[in-house]
C-alpha cells in the first residue's frame, strides 16, 4: 500500500486510476498489487516522512505512527515499512522486531493470554 498526496481537486481523476480512500487516515492510496507509475505525480516529495507517505517535506522529523499515519515523536516506535498491525504477528516484521524490548514485551503478554 503506497499513500498519496492527492488534492481534493484530483480526487476524482486518481480514483478513476484505481486510488481507494481511506477514511480511517483520511488520505488515498494505492492499493498493493496496482501500479504505482500512473500516480507518480501525487507520490510523496523527496524527503517526505516515512515511506507511507505521512506529511511532506515540510512535516517535523520522526517516525510514522503504523495505525495512525502520524508524526511520532520518541525513542519508543518502530519504523514499518509496510502497514500491518503491530499488536499482531506478522511475518514481514518479525525479523525486524526480533530480539528488541517489543518482542520481549509482546511475548510476555501472549504468556498472559488465557488459553482457550
């Protein structure tokens, strides 16, 4: 999923290219498996922050909260490359979280977790 920087303006023609809406985050965005190269002119600006393509360049330095697409601020985050639930597992992240406090963390909770 690649988010876009589309003017209220053009929302009709990058929907007509098959952009898709999302009204949790508010922002349209290319659906995995679409072709990014037609949307080339509402991908986000060099320098943009986060390849989800949350703010612009004009956006303060920090990382992309995953569920919210917005600016973090702190040493606490994780930066995702792609958009998945961090509460969950997911094979793409599991490398990436492997052996930091998250992981730990996350496995104490599913220790807690009562079995069904």
């Amino acid at each position: 999923m690649q988010f876009l920087d589309v003017p209220y303006a053009d929302k009709d023609g990058a929907k007509a290219l098959g952009a898709r809406w999302n009204p949790t985050r508010k922002r349209w965005y290319v659906p995995d498996g679409v072709a990014v190269e037609p949307f080339a002119k509402w991908l986000p600006k060099a320098g943009a922050a986060g390849a989800a393509g949350a703010g612009g360049a004009a956006s303060p330095k920090g990382r992309v909260d995953a569920y919210a697409a917005k600016t973090v601020i702190g040493a606490h985050c994780v930066d995702y490359t792609h958009d998945c639930n961090p509460f969950e597992s997911c094979t793409v992240c599991e490398a990436a979280l492997a052996g930091t406090d998250w992981a730990a963390a996350r496995g104490r909770l599913a220790e807690l977790k009562p079995k069904v």
